[in-house]
C-alpha cells in the first residue's frame, strides 16, 4: 500500500500491563542492529462484529454508592441487548465475511516490506489469554516475539466502523533483554520468572492505530445506519473492515520499518500531530493522540 503524507501541521490492551503505558514506544536505537528476525503472532478474539455502547456515567456524576452502580449496571446492560439485537441484520449479511482471513493477509503482506527483519514468521492465535501467549514466547527462537492484536466494532450511533491493531514486540535473547533492563531500570520484568512477559512495560517496541470509516451522508438514526451497512450482502461494511485492515497493517509496518535507521527510531514520536494521508487515492486525516496512538479517520 502506498502512502503520501502532506504535514498540515507543526512538526505518533488485549495485553496484560499497566492502563497508562503509551501506546507509542520507539525502538531503542541500540537494539535496531540486534534484531534480525522475529515471530509475529496474530491476536484475534472475535468471532463477529461486535457494536460499542455509551456507557452510563451515573456513579461517577453522583459521586459514588452502591444505589447509582446498580442503575449504571442496569442501564448498560440495556443498552448492550439493545446494541446486539439492532446489528443482527449487519451480522447475518457477513455471515462469509472473515476478518482474520483479511488480517492475515495484510499483515503478511506488509511485515513481508519490513528487509531488514530476514526471517518473520506469521501466525494466527484467536484463542487469546495471556497463558498462551506466554508459551509462545516461550517456545520462540527469534530475537523479538512480535504480537498484532486487533479488534473491530461500529460505533453507538451505528455510523461508523472503527479497526484498531496494537503491536507490541518482546526482547527474546539474553542480549536484548539485558538491554531491555539497563534502559528501563525498575519497570522491565524481562529476566523476572514469576513475572509474565507479556507485560506492556517488557515490549521493546510498540505502536497502535485506531482507524474509524463513516458512512456517507446524513444518517438519521441507528436502524437506517445498519440497513445501509447491510445493503447487498454488506457491501459498504466489507469494504470498510478490508480498508481499515490494509490502513492499520500498512501503518504498523511504516513504524517498524522506519526503526531500521537509528536515527529514525528515537525520533518517529516527534513526527506531526496530524497530516493528510492520500493511500490508493483514498484522503484521510491522521493524528496521533496523547498517548501515542495514531487515530486515522476516512475523509468523505
């Protein structure tokens, strides 16, 4: 996929770890030269496209008690029977539609461009729990063990499909774990045994995009939104989750490769807070959020 970025301003969770963790973290230039392989493992959970809620804040607007948790509890889970039962139509309509048969395929494609990673071997695990993923580290001869988690969901109001890829890449040899350790003193557990390794703050690297695709138009409520999505086997909805796959693989890899140059590597988070992004054609704006991840929205 090809990119062209036009700066038009000043000059980016399936996992244990900690919730304010960046979702950026460059690689440390004086690991780009020790890494020459990696095992990229596939995380994908989902079975289906799952539909997002507003969820209700009353607790936190009262100022706490068990009476206002209760009716949060009630009201979300309304909201949620309500959600599931509305996107039953968008469901049936991509019922041949395999997300994971498109993520594998991006994601070979695009880490298949990351030449200075000779070997990389790609594998899909939609069982996704923190024990297996360990075991996989665990059985992995490469120098990073290299985790895509993705997910993707429509919006509360219906209007919008939202993909979003995580990356995180592990240190696997006592080199790079000892390197690990010096430049994060006191918050990598690398070398830890009764640590897991799949601790956000063990990643040498990391990196997350969030794409969202709208609807064109002027939608006027979540039923008309999903009859639209649906429309001719959910013609627009497998178009937007194939773009949305290909954006956020093809972004993951810009990342990776451009922590091949050392320069690059420390400084890929100083890149613009947001720009115009024109692939195949297709504009879109890109950001990146205060924790570092790059937020990419379709313009219509």
């Amino acid at each position: 996929m090809r990119f062209f970025l036009v700066p038009f301003a000043t000059a980016v969770a399936l996992l244990s770890g900690c919730a304010v963790q960046p979702a950026f973290k460059p690689m440390p230039a004086a690991a780009v030269q020790k890494v020459k392989n990696s095992d990229i493992e596939v995380l994908i959970s989902q079975k289906e496209l799952n539909a997002s809620i507003n969820n209700s804040n009353l607790t936190a607007a009262a100022g706490g008690g068990l009476l206002f948790a209760l009716i949060d509890t009630a009201v979300n889970n309304s909201r949620e029977d309500d959600a599931q039962h509305l996107i039953v139509p968008l469901r049936n309509a991509l019922l041949d539609y395999s997300f994971n048969d498109q993520a594998m395929e991006a994601v070979k494609r695009e880490t298949g461009n990351i030449s200075w990673i000779a070997e990389k071997n790609v594998m899909l695990l939609t069982k996704v729990t923190n024990q297996n993923v360990e075991k996989a580290i665990a059985e992995s001869k490469k120098d990073v063990f290299t985790t895509i988690a993705f997910a993707y969901e429509l919006s509360p109001d219906m209007k919008t499909i939202t993909v979003i890829g995580h990356a995180n890449a592990f240190p696997n040899t006592d080199e790079l774990k000892a390197l690990q350790l010096s430049l994060y003193q006191g918050t990598s557990k690398v070398n830890d045994p009764s640590a897991m390794k799949t601790l956000m703050v063990n990643s040498i690297y990391r990196d997350r995009v969030v794409f969202h695709e709208t609807l064109p138009g002027d939608i006027k409520d979540r039923s008309a939104a999903i009859a639209l999505w649906s429309a001719n086997g959910g013609e627009l909805a497998r178009k937007a989750l194939d773009h949305g796959v290909d954006v956020v693989a093809s972004l993951l890899a810009r990342d990776f490769i451009a922590a091949n140059t050392p320069v690059v590597a420390g400084a890929i988070s100083q890149q613009p807070d947001a720009f115009l992004t024109d692939i195949d054609g297709q504009k879109m704006s890109a950001t990146r959020d205060k924790l570092g991840s790059l937020v990419v929205v379709v313009v219509k």
